[in-house]
C-alpha cells in the first residue's frame, strides 16, 4: 500500500474516533513509517490517536510528536500532580503496596519500582493517563522475579494457540526475562496479539518485536 493510501486511511480513522478532534493532529507518512503532530486536550488522547493509527493495515510503525495542551484547566503544579497520583496508586487494588515510587517534572511523571506481573505495570500507566495536568508518563518499573525462559515460552505458545487470530507463522524465542517475537503477520492486530500473550505470562520484563507484516 503507498504512503497517500496509508496517510489517507489514517486521517479517516482518526475522524471517526470520538473523544479526538481529527483537525488538531497532523499526519505524515513516509515508507509505511507515521508521524503524528499537532496536540490534544489530555494525555489520554495521546495514547488513543496512537492506537488509531496503529492499527491501520500498511502501518510499519509510528513516531508520536504530540504535544498535551489542557484547554481550561489552570496549570496544576508539580507538588499538587505527584500527590494525586500518588492517591490514586494507593487505592488501585491491582498495584502491590509501596511498589512503585514517581517523580512529577513540568507534569511528566516518572515511575519506578518493581511488580510481579506486567498487566501491574500497565495497571499504572493506566490509572493516571486520565488525570489532569499529566503531560507525559516515563513507565520504569521492571518485571520481577524472571521465571524460566522453557516455561515463558511454552505459555506464550499455548497462549497464541488459543487465540483464533494468531497465525502460525510467529516464532518465539525466551533470553532471560525477555520475549523475542519474529516472522510475519497479515495485519497489525496480529502483532497486537502476539505481544499481548507475551506480556501476559508472568516473569516477562520485556517483548522485542521482530514481526513483519506480509
């Protein structure tokens, strides 16, 4: 598929998601690579105009210039920021007790820490991806105990056979804590999936993906 088709089907897809307004966001693609511009209203629909464009079929991949710009709110300053998100940690039930610390700059927040599972690290970037005045999220926490790379590997398989859309044209390779993904797919949402079973086992602290589309 060439560039114009690409960029084309990019801007239709962003016109048809609701909580963005398609006119702020620039769109430019070059050899299936898409650069977004422009700037939204929260942080949150940095990540969905992401994901919109993601998902489109002939995307290779995408470099995200975004920038968040609060429309009415006043600037929330840093101190007040890192005691909210502080707040909402303390009471999400999936984010183990005094797991992860964070530091608040100009209303980008960064996050260490260590969790046993993943979907507890994506649990935080999650709970404060909607809160005002968060501009930017540095996610550091590591993935911890590692398990066995012969038991990883042998549940992300069985993962993927599970799965109806998952091709069998993906190869899993284990090196310690991370998950090597190579081959090809027909479309993005089989690279979705892949990683996503990857991601689920527990131990996983980091996927390299090498998938190519077909």
């Amino acid at each position: 598929m060439d560039d114009v088709t690409v960029r084309q089907h990019v801007l239709d897809e962003l016109e048809l998601a609701p909580m963005i307004d398609a006119a702020q966001i620039g769109v430019a693609v070059e050899n299936g690579v898409v650069t977004l511009s422009g700037h939204v209203r929260n942080y949150a629909e940095k990540g969905i105009v992401e994901r919109v464009a993601l998902r489109v079929r002939g995307v290779r991949a995408v470099v995200e210039q975004i920038e968040v710009r609060y429309p009415d709110n006043p600037r929330i300053g840093d101190e007040a920021l890192a005691d909210r998100c502080a707040r909402v940690l303390e009471w999400d039930v999936q984010i183990p007790e005094r797991s992860v610390s964070l530091k608040v700059e100009r209303g980008c927040v960064t996050l260490q820490g260590s969790v046993p599972h993943y979907y507890q690290k994506a649990a935080v970037d999650k709970a404060l991806r909607r809160l005002a005045g968060v501009t930017d999220i540095v996610n550091l926490i590591s993935v911890t105990p590692p398990a066995e790379a012969t038991e990883v590997e042998a549940r992300i398989r069985a993962a993927l056979k599970r799965s109806a859309k998952a091709p069998d044209t993906i190869r899993v390779r284990v090196e310690g804590g991370k998950v090597i993904l190579d081959g090809c797919v027909d479309v993005w949402r089989e690279r979705e999936l892949a990683e996503r079973a990857a991601w689920s086992v527990p131990g996983v602290s980091a996927v390299e993906d090498r998938l190519t589309l077909a």
